[in-house]
C-alpha cells in the first residue's frame, strides 16, 4: 500500500471530482505514480441514488448492494488520485479496459462503510501503460475487508485512429464459441438515454457517455454506454447466481457500446462458475467476462 494515507471524513462530490481530474494542471516529471492512499469514512450508498442504480442496471432490491456498487462509491476516490498534480498522465483518453471483483461478504444497503484507494501495478504493455487502482471496502466499526476491486487502466501511446478503448479483436476461440453455443442468447436493446440514466445513478457525467453532440468531440459518432453499467447489467441479469456472499467477478472491456443499440448476452455454465459476454449485432465483443 501507499506510504502517505489521505483521510477524508466524506467522499467528494463527483461533478467536482471529475472537473478537477479532467483540468487539473499537471507537475509530474516521468511516469511515475503517487504513493498516496485516499480513504474516506462513514461512507453509505444514497438511498435515493441506489434506486436509481438497481433501476438503471436491473437489480431488484433485496437489502443489500449489489456487487458492482462498491465501484460507484469508489469512483470519486478514484477521480480524486487521477486529478493529483503528481498524476503522469492526462485523465481524457485514459480508458478502463479490465476489472478484477473480489466480495468477501454482502453489504447491507446502509452500512457504514470505510473506502480506500491506491495506485499500483504500472506496466508497459504494446498499446502504451497500463496502471492500478486498488479498492478496498472495509465495515467502519469493526475494519473487517467486504469487498476490493483492481481496475485497471491504460494510457495510450501516439494517436490512435479508431476511438475504440479495447484491444484489437482476436479471432473468435473455437472452444470459447462451442461452449456459449449451448447457451440460449438474450437479446438487449439499449436505449439512447442509459449513458444519462447511469450518469444520474452514479455521478459519472463523462461527456462521451451522454449525447452525440458530447461524445463526438472524443471521436465517437454516438455516446457510449459506461463500461461499468454493461458489466452491471450483465450481473443483474445472472439473478441468484450473485447473490452469494464471497464472489469472484472478472470482466474485460472490448468493443465501445454505441447508444441506442442492439446486443447479445450470453452466458456458459462452467465449474465453479459461470462465464459471459455481451455481443454487437455483428458477432464482436463489446464486453467478457466471468462469474465465481
């Protein structure tokens, strides 16, 4: 962890936290990362955002968060270590490309809850860097670990021509193929309002998540659903297979959703878990992910 631990006695406010991420004045020289934890107290889940939430995504209320919400309380702190001066990089153009879940037990709606982020893990990878944010969720009373996350980043080198955030497409895996073949697809259609539906349930009104006129500056010709509203949605639609209380969830981000769209979501029951996807109309990944 970090050497130099932050205490914040609230999470900061989203639309100010991505402000000053976005326009914040760069002093880094090099590449390297701040060693610096944020940790915020007597952090809970809005219940009027929550709802919001569980209506944006799919979830039904059952008392306890689902296991992507963490993520959206997180977020702020995560905004609040991309806006420091010492941060290498500009945050317009780094993209979310994968996402590692681990919940140790279920949290109710309202717990009070200790959140803390830090920066590890910076790689050079064939696209540019990839980096780190560490995630942790501990009980407030009693510092017990619910729930971490590691969501990983990447930096582009050079101009890309195609705005697409994942990896080129690899040829579709034959034994991948064959075992979501025996799955019965779902069919999704997505509205042109789910990236300012997610937006209010969340706090993230990054413009290429809106409306075309926001997102074509950053090279989309449409706005893009958030990464972590398909992966939401995704675990909304498995049901009781979320519901336990020590899960594992682990999705990659590939292909941008453009708004309004058609998809596919499949599923593939395997040992121990279940493996999914969500495809475009025209058989390529938007998302991959899986269940534990």
């Amino acid at each position: 962890m970090s050497a130099t631990i932050f205490d914040l006695h609230t999470l900061p406010a989203m639309p100010a936290a991505l402000l000053r991420a976005a326009f914040t004045r760069r002093t880094a020289r090099g590449t390297a990362l701040p060693e610096m934890t944020l940790r915020a107290h007597g952090c809970r889940a809005s219940p009027e955002l929550l709802a919001r939430y569980r209506a944006a995504c799919g979830f039904d209320a059952d008392g306890f968060l689902p296991v992507t919400y963490p993520q959206v309380l997180a977020t702020p702190l995560h905004l609040g270590l991309l806006g420091l001066p010492e941060f290498p990089y500009p945050v317009l153009g780094t993209v979310h490309v994968r996402n590692h879940i681990q919940q140790h037990r279920r949290i109710a709606d309202a717990a009070p809850l200790t959140v803390s982020c830090h920066f590890d893990g910076q790689r050079d990878v064939p696209a540019g860097q990839e980096f780190d944010l560490h995630t942790r969720v501990e009980a407030q009373e009693s510092g017990e670990l619910l729930w971490q996350a590691v969501t990983t980043m990447l930096r582009r080198n050079g101009a890309r021509k195609d705005p697409e955030p994942g990896r080129k497409d690899r040829p579709p895996d034959e034994a991948q193929a064959a075992r979501f073949a025996a799955s019965r697809p779902s069919p999704w259609t997505v509205p042109a309002d789910t990236g300012r539906r997610y937006a209010r349930a969340s706090g993230d009104f990054n413009p290429i998540h809106l409306t075309p006129l926001t997102a074509r500056p950053f090279g989309f010709p449409r706005a893009i659903a958030h990464g972590m509203w398909t992966l939401a949605r995704c675990v909304a639609e498995l049901g009781e297979a979320a519901h336990a209380d020590a899960l594992r969830l682990d999705c990659d981000f590939k292909k941008p959703l453009l708004l309004p769209a058609r998809v596919t979501f499949q599923t593939a029951r395997e040992s121990g878990g279940v493996a999914f996807r969500v495809l475009s109309e025209e058989g390529k990944p938007h998302l991959l992910g899986r269940l534990d």
